[in-house]
C-alpha cells in the first residue's frame, strides 16, 4: 500500500513536469512565430503607412521578448508575460485610432462583423487554457481585428498575421488538448491518493489497536488476567524510583495460596486452574485503581502498594486474607466445596534496600514465617 502512494506520488510529479516543460515548449513556438512576424509585417507596412509605425510595432515586442526570456529563464512569473503582451493590445489600439483620426475617410464600418469572429475563439481559448501562449494569442487575433478597421490597400502586410496565427492557433489548441487530458489524470491521481490515504490512516489505526493489544497481552497472565512477572518488575522498579526521589513510602505483599499443589494432586490441573481464576477474580474486586497485583509464579502473587508504610500494608493484607478466607470453590456434586487460605508476607521499602530484589527477599522470608508459623497469617 505503501509503494502504491509512493508510486502515485512520483506519477504525480512526472505529470506536472511534463505540463510544465510542454508550456514552455509551445510558448517558445509561439513567440518564435509572433516576434519575426511583426517585425516582417511592421516591414511592408511601413512601404504603404510610414516609419512610425514600424517603431511602434517594434517598441511594443521589445518587453515582450524580454519578458518571454526572463519567463522561460525562469526569472520572472509567467503572468507578467500576460501582462506585457496585453500591454501591446493598447499600443495597436492606440495606433488604430491614431490611423483613424488621420484619415477616417479609409475607415470600412462593413468589415467591423469579423471582429467578433475573430475575439470570441481567441476568448474561449484563453479561459480554458489560462496561459501566456493564450494571451499571445488573443494579442495576435486582436492586432489582426484592427487590420480590418481600414481601406484593404492599407492592411496587405496583414496577411502575415494570418499566416503567423495558423502555428500559434494550432500550438495554443494541442497544449489546451494536452493540458486538459492531463489535469484529468491529475484528478485521477488525487482520487487514488485520496483513497490511498484514507486506506494507510485505516491500516495505522489498526495498528495502533493490534499494538496496544499485544502490550495488554505482554503485560497480562494469561490465565487468571492479572499482571505477569515481566510487568512486575517494570512497575516495581518505576515505583520504587518514584518513592525514592520524593520520599514516599511503598511496600510490596507477597501472597501464596496455601495447599495449593495438594489441590492439584487429589482433583487435577482443571481444578486448580478454576481456584486461580476465582482467586484472581476476588482480588480484582477487592483493589483499589492504584494498587496492582501480579502472578509470579505457580500460586505465588505479589501486590505493590504505593504510598503505604509498613503498618497500613500489613492491615491491607490482613483485609485480603480475610477476603480470600471466604472463598468457596465448588469442585463437583457430592463433594464438600474447598475453602481458600493464604500466607501472606509484608515488607516496606527502606533507605538501605540497595534494589527492588533485596526488597523481595525481606517479603519473601515474612512469608516463609507465617507458612512456618501455620499459614493462613500475616507477617511484616
């Protein structure tokens, strides 16, 4: 999926570039044709008219050259080479009428229906091109419209106007071809990043799901839903630093469910799997948000009790082994159902404890005591 919007990215590019490089293309075609053009017709115009019109015409390409080089040297915005060559619209509107207040009896009202003919392609082309080479194109339709303007003698070196409008027509036509067919497969390209999109945010929501369900899974005991013996450590360590650097208490419980492997040994595993589960389902009842038991071992659990000393941790446990003390598991018909008992050892974080190990072993002997002691006890 990945590849796929890599790969509609990089197609993407290449479309645009190709566009771009085509514009540049037909517009250097199109002042190729414009420039000598002008200059020829300025050329034979100035046997029929006078001199003045030759330096208009001639004033008039010099920006625009200028302006087509600096665009296509890249140091300059194509617009300003619209702007430019509309700027030669009112130089031949302005020779116009400068031509027709001189001489108005040469005026031929008659010819004045082909301007339209002439200005409404030329328009179209513009709006669906919205380039400079349709602006070169519309000044070229519009100083050909002028010709028309006046007697027939006084417009022969037009016809070189019509001649150069044929390539420049025909340049502006495939580039507004070219470009509308691949603003279509840019569309198609937006569509398909569009759904590409969509389609990694859904794949990396997913994950995000698929991942913090492998971190409960990492952190839970597969069988009775508490805490594992990997998160234990983690917490526990967390926990002790916690205490340390603010000089909090924390103590730590370590229970063992007692005659557990002779529950094994007279009903079976099954059994002793459903005394775990019952067990692990009362202690969650029975904590609080900010207390966490783990599974350590067989039937060995331990409880991390932040912000409790020594003296609240051990009647904590207290409340537990009462708790677990009422616990009943049915094993079948006919048979008395088995009552829970657990030994419980308590230690609290001190200032000597080098590591949460040493803290384990100070728990760990309390509960060898009460075992020792006759099980069912709490010792801290």
């Amino acid at each position: 999926m990945i590849h796929t919007a890599d790969a509609l990215v990089k197609w993407n590019h290449e479309v645009r570039q190709k566009l771009t490089i085509s514009a540049y293309i037909t517009a250097a075609l199109g002042l190729a044709t414009y420039i000598p053009g002008t200059i020829l017709s300025a050329y034979f115009l100035d046997h029929e008219l006078n001199a003045i019109h030759a330096l208009i015409r001639c004033s008039v390409l010099v920006p625009i050259g200028l302006a087509a080089l600096l665009t296509y040297a890249q140091k300059m915005n194509p617009m300003v080479l619209a702007y430019v060559t509309w700027l030669s619209l009112f130089g031949s509107a302005a020779y116009a009428s400068a031509a027709l207040i001189a001489d108005p009896a040469r005026f031929n009202p008659a010819v004045l229906a082909n301007v339209p003919i002439i200005i409404t392609p030329a328009l179209l082309l513009f709006w669906q091109c919205r380039h400079t080479l349709a602006n070169l194109l519309l000044g070229s339709a519009m100083n050909v419209s002028c010709a028309f303007w006046f007697h027939p003698h006084d417009f022969r070196g037009y016809t070189l106007y019509w001649l150069m409008m044929l390539p420049l027509a025909l340049g502006a036509m495939i580039f507004s071809w070219f470009r509308l067919y691949n603003f279509k497969k840019l569309f198609f390209i937006n569509v398909q990043l569009e759904q590409t999109r969509d389609e990694l945010q859904e794949s990396r929501e997913q994950l995000e799901n698929r991942n913090r369900e492998m971190e409960e899974i990492l952190k839970k005991d597969a069988l009775t839903g508490l805490f594992n013996r990997r998160y234990f450590f983690q917490k526990a360590n967390i926990e002790i630093k916690r205490a340390l650097q603010f000089s909090h208490p924390v103590s730590i419980l370590i229970l063992d469910l007692d005659h557990f492997k002779s529950i094994n040994d007279r009903f079976g595993h099954h059994v002793g799997d459903q005394v775990l589960r019952l067990f692990a389902a009362h202690m969650q009842a029975h904590l609080s948000a900010f207390e966490y038991c783990c599974r350590i071992g067989g039937e060995e659990f331990v409880l991390i009790l932040p912000e409790l000393n020594l003296t609240e941790a051990a009647a904590r446990a207290e409340s537990i082994r009462q708790m677990v003390a009422g616990i009943q598991v049915t094993v079948s018909e006919g048979v008395e159902p088995l009552h829970l008992t657990t030994s419980i050892g308590a230690a609290e974080l001190q200032a000597a404890d080098e590591s949460l190990e040493t803290l384990l072993q100070r728990a760990d002997k309390n509960l060898y005591q009460a075992k020792a002691d006759g099980r069912n006890l709490v010792v801290a």
